[in-house]
C-alpha cells in the first residue's frame, strides 16, 4: 500500500484530491492533515470518505513542528496543498500568509530533510508570474507576484526548489492556474458569483470585467497530480510544471454564463472599483504538462463552468452554512 500525505487536504484541491485518489486506487492509504481554519471544512468530505478505512485525518498544522514529523514518518508521498490562499484577504493582512505559506512550507522541508519519501509535490500557483509579459505563460516566465499572497506562495516556491538543490530532495513543483470547481470555499470568484446569483445578490465584478484568466476544472487538476505521483520520480523531480488549459475567459463572460444558466437578470452585474495589485492577464502554456505528465485537460471551461454551476445549486446547504458565519468575503454584493 502506497501511504499518501496530503497536506491541508480539508481544502477546496485537497478534498477533490482526497476523493478522486481514494476512488481510484485502491492501493492507497490517505492521510489529510488540516488545521481547519476558515476555508477547511470537515464537510467536503462525503460519508463515502469517512467510512472508508483507507482514509484518515489529521488536525494539526503545518507549522508544528511535532506535528509534521508525526505524519511524514507515516508518508510515502506528500502533496503539500495547505496554504492561505485569497487575494483579498492578503490585501488586508498578509501575517497569516508569510507565516503559513513560507514558514508552514519550511517546516514541512526540514521534515522531508529527516525523513524521507518518495516524492514531494509542492502546489504553487500561477500568481507568482504577476500579469502576462508573454503568452502563452510558460515556466520561465519572470516571477513578479503582485499581491502578498502572491509573493507569499513565490517564497514558498523557491524555498521547495533550494531544497531540491541544496539537499537533492524529490520535489516537484506544481504551479496551476485558477481552479474552480465543487466545494470552493465561496470566498473565489466563480462560487461568490454563482451563490450570489441564487440569492439575488449583486455579482461584484472588479474594474471593468476585461481582465482574463485560464480556468482550470478541479477535476482535471487532480488528474494531473495523479500523474505526478505515479510518473518517474527522478524525471520529474526539481521540475516546476504549469496547469492549464491554454485559453482564458474574462470576468465579464463568466458572469453573463452564470446568470444566464440561473434564469437571473443582468442587472445583477455590478462593476465595483478595482482591487490593488490586480493581474491582468493569464493564460498557460500546456506543452510541459503534456511532455513531462502526459496530461492534458479534459473539460472545457463552459462545461466545467455549467457542472460548477448545478453542484452549488444542488448543494445549497452547504455554502448557506458557510455564508451564515457573516464573513465579510462571502457576503459581498
């Protein structure tokens, strides 16, 4: 049995991870550790999960060290997902970023350091790159992160690769692009907009809704890092590989999708001023991917977008108990 480690697995990614591995290896035991903060939620996980006894959960964070060297020693592979991870939050205050992403991140390495595994798979994001210099967006694209977050998570990917240098460690670094999908946490653009639009709320759109990005199915991101996990381990460590589609969509489309499908007017499209430090453009090259994983995405954007869609329609519970908290990034409109 292959012992898998997936690190703030609670999470939007972690949790469709969590599933789609349990449900499609067998020989996988998985570990979730999570410290359940905000946007980690006991609930993504279907009873199906639970009741599976190859599944276990961890609470704890990665910033411990104690904790962290109690579950790598249990671990084959780690996919290290835990991080803050909301633009406008880290606008806000960029403490709980540094701190968790870079630091939690450290920890995590030092471990690795100590007790080896098989393979590490580091989850950046594509908003190292900052707006699009070129496109399409390949690997070598300058780092110029334009938000703490942003940079935060470019800390954290610099420091994964130095390890991979210095020490020779097996860490692969993973930058995907805006994912979306089932269970995210309603704070992110396309669940806000989707959930908003069910309660009749105005969908906030930043500047002038031109602004584009290349989205990724969540469900095809996991299909990725399943290849990243069972591909040659010494082909793919110390390779920083993007995920995307190869297309982008601006903000002003993916309203007027929503809207359209939830039978709700357009006068529901509300321009609001800009927030700071706001990427412009993203669009991935795919031709890595294809190459080092043998991946490709599988679901297109107005596909994934209408499957989105009829998930939070069908799963009202779910995000009106989070909304319930009064958390100010969910209840905008």
């Amino acid at each position: 049995m292959k012992r898998l480690l997936i690190t703030g697995g609670a999470g939007f990614i972690g949790s469709n991870l969590t599933k789609y591995m349990l449900s499609r290896h067998e020989d996988y035991l998985v570990t979730v550790l999570d410290a359940l903060t905000y946007c980690g939620n006991l609930n993504n996980f279907t009873p199906e999960v639970w009741e599976n006894p190859r599944f276990s959960f961890w609470k704890g964070d990665i910033r411990d060290k104690e904790t962290v060297e109690n579950v790598m020693r249990q671990a084959d592979m780690v996919v290290h997902l835990a991080a803050e991870t909301h633009v406008d939050r880290s606008i806000r205050d960029s403490d709980p970023f540094i701190s968790t992403d870079i630091k939690g991140t450290q920890t995590l390495l030092e471990s690795l350091r100590c007790h080896p595994v098989e393979r590490f798979i580091h989850i950046s994001t594509s908003e190292v790159y900052g707006t699009a210099e070129e496109v399409p967006m390949t690997e070598n694209h300058p780092i110029k992160p334009k938000s703490p977050y942003a940079a935060a998570k470019a800390g954290a990917d610099r420091l994964a690769y130095s390890y991979f240098v210095t020490y020779d460690l097996p860490i692969i670094i993973i930058r995907p692009f805006n994912n979306y999908g089932p269970n995210q946490y309603p704070e992110k653009m396309i669940p806000l907009f989707v959930t908003n639009a069910l309660e009749g709320k105005p969908l906030p759109i930043y500047g002038d809704g031109t602004f584009s990005r290349d989205w990724l199915f969540v469900e095809d991101t996991c299909l990725a890092l399943d290849k990243a996990l069972q591909g040659d381990a010494e082909k793919l460590k110390g390779e920083v590989i993007n995920l995307g589609t190869g297309v982008d969509t601006d903000i002003n489309t993916i309203a007027g999708i929503i809207l359209e499908k939830l039978n709700k007017p357009e006068t529901l499209a509300k321009f609001v001023k800009d927030r700071p430090g706001h990427v412009q453009k993203h669009l991935s090259s795919t031709s890595k991917a294809k190459v080092l994983l043998n991946w490709s995405p599988n679901v297109s954007f107005r596909k994934g977008l209408e499957r989105t869609i009829d998930w939070y329609v069908k799963e009202e519970d779910w995000w009106k108990e989070l909304k319930k908290k009064g958390d100010r990034y969910v209840l905008k409109g």
